[in-house]
C-alpha cells in the first residue's frame, strides 16, 4: 500500500492525483448482548481494521470463536485448551472469510 492509498499526500503532488481517504471500518460492539448467541458468554473480543474477533463459551465449557469480516459471519467450535491461541490466530483454525 503506499501514501495515496493511506490517504497520505505531499503538497508538492498535483491536486488531480489527491484521493480522500478511505472510511474508517464500521464499529461492532462486541459486549452487545445481541452479538453473542444465547446460553453463550463472550470471554474475550477484539476489533481491528473491520476484522472482528470473540470467543465464546457455553454453559458446559465448550468454547467457540466467531469472526466477522465485511458482513461476512463465521463461527468454529475449538477445543478449550485450543481457545486462545485460535482467538489470537484464527486464520490458522480454518476460518475462510473474504480478504
């Protein structure tokens, strides 16, 4: 990506090649009760970049990790001792969202 793309411009560059930058990614609230699925608790969320990430657990410990991109929903059962280490790294879990 370089400085156009980001948005970025030099007040030598020609006012034809300016570009607006890009909006920034629509918010998720991730603690609204309607985010997370009944019977389920959300342990951990995070946000970045329009890329959403939170864990959920059930009443009987199973733990599940969701992921939203660009509207685009996935959910993945993952074994508790895997929990973690799939909400830092989702992509390595099997998650096929749009990028």
């Amino acid at each position: 990506m370089n400085r156009v793309d980001r948005g970025v411009r030099l007040i030598t560059d020609h006012p034809s090649t300016w570009q607006t930058p890009p909006p920034p990614p629509l918010d998720v609230d991730l603690s609204d009760d309607d985010f997370v699925p009944g019977g389920l608790k959300a342990w951990a969320g995070r946000t970045s970049d329009g890329f959403h990430v939170q864990g959920l657990v059930d009443g009987e410990g199973q733990t599940y990790i969701t992921c939203v991109l660009d509207g685009v929903c996935e959910t993945r059962e993952i074994a508790p001792e895997k929990a973690l280490d799939a909400f830092i790294h989702p992509f390595a879990y099997g998650f096929n969202l749009p990028l």
